[in-house]
C-alpha cells in the first residue's frame, strides 16, 4: 500500500467489489450524487456499474482498479487498462461531498503513473459524454485533448444507464504521457 497525498492506494480485490459499485453509484446517479459535482443524474437514471463489470475488470493482466482510501474509507476508484500501446482510463469517482478538493486530481495522476511505468504507455486515452462540458473542461486543463472522435452511447443496454434525452454520445480524449 502506498500513500498519495495523504490517500493510501491500493489495487481493489474481489472483497472490494461491492464498495466499488457503491461508490461508482453514489458519484453518478441519483440525489446522493448531487452533492459532488460529476453528477449525470440529469442525463441518466439506472445503474453506472454493476458487480459483474467491476468483477471483470480485476485482476487481468494489464487491467487495474485502484482504490483510494483515508483513514481506512473508500474516498475514490479509478480503472486503468493496457491497450494497444496506450493506457484506457475509466470508471473514475470520487465520493461527492469530497469532489473539488484535490482527491480526483490526485487519482488521476496515479493512473498516469501506472500506465505510464507499469506499461510504458505513451498516451492515455478515456471517453467522456459530450453533455458533460464542465468534465470535459476539467479534463483539458490537466492536458488532455478533444479528438473529435465520437462513439454512440449504448441505448437500450440498461447495464450502461437508463438515458433520459436521445443525443448521448462520448467523445475520446488522449493526453501524451
């Protein structure tokens, strides 16, 4: 266990998972996730993640969730995974009531880190809805750049959320590591 700017970070273990979808919950739907300001409660309803999902994305090979945890709680989560010669980034939330304090800041440079000496990634890649100005916003100031390059949100698969407007979609972003 390692210690970032005062979170301890660890990789997440079966036991994990279903903190893990607690928090990915609490950080994007529903009232809980008004309190932060990542919330896609005004976009979708549904589940953001499951136990399955999480699940799957353990212990691979190249495939990483690191948990970020004060004094003993789960503040924060992110997904790191090796691609084609980049890193993917994803499943990113950090409790509401702590966003805006430096705790995404933080987990998002670790996950830079981690693609960056445990994969020797160049990049690092993720898709952000393109609703979500404020986020990509946030993104673009820590150096990552809009490709322009849009993927279709996956409508009628409840796993991915229940879309309350018919024109999601995401946007990749890439930043060169």
């Amino acid at each position: 266990m390692e210690t970032t700017k005062q979170l301890h970070v660890r990789s997440a273990t079966a036991a994990d998972v279903p903190a893990v979808v607690a928090l990915v919950e609490s950080a994007y739907r529903g009232e809980s996730s008004r309190a932060g300001w990542t919330t896609e409660a005004d976009l979708l309803d549904g589940q953001r993640t499951d136990a399955d999902a999480v699940t799957g994305m353990l212990g691979g090979d190249g495939s990483r969730v690191l948990l970020f945890e004060r004094d003993g709680a789960l503040v924060a989560c992110c997904h790191v995974q090796r691609r084609e010669g980049y890193g993917y980034f994803g499943m990113f939330s950090v409790r509401p009531e702590l966003q805006g304090g430096g705790v995404g800041r933080a987990v998002l440079e670790r996950a830079e880190q981690t693609a960056r000496q445990e994969w020797s990634a160049t990049e690092m890649h993720m898709t952000v809805l393109v609703q979500r100005a404020e986020l990509l916003a946030w993104y673009e100031r820590r150096g990552y750049r809009r490709t322009g390059r849009h993927y279709p949100f996956p409508y009628g698969d409840p796993r991915f959320g229940l879309p309350k407007r018919d024109d999601l979609e995401f946007e990749l972003l890439v930043k060169e590591l």
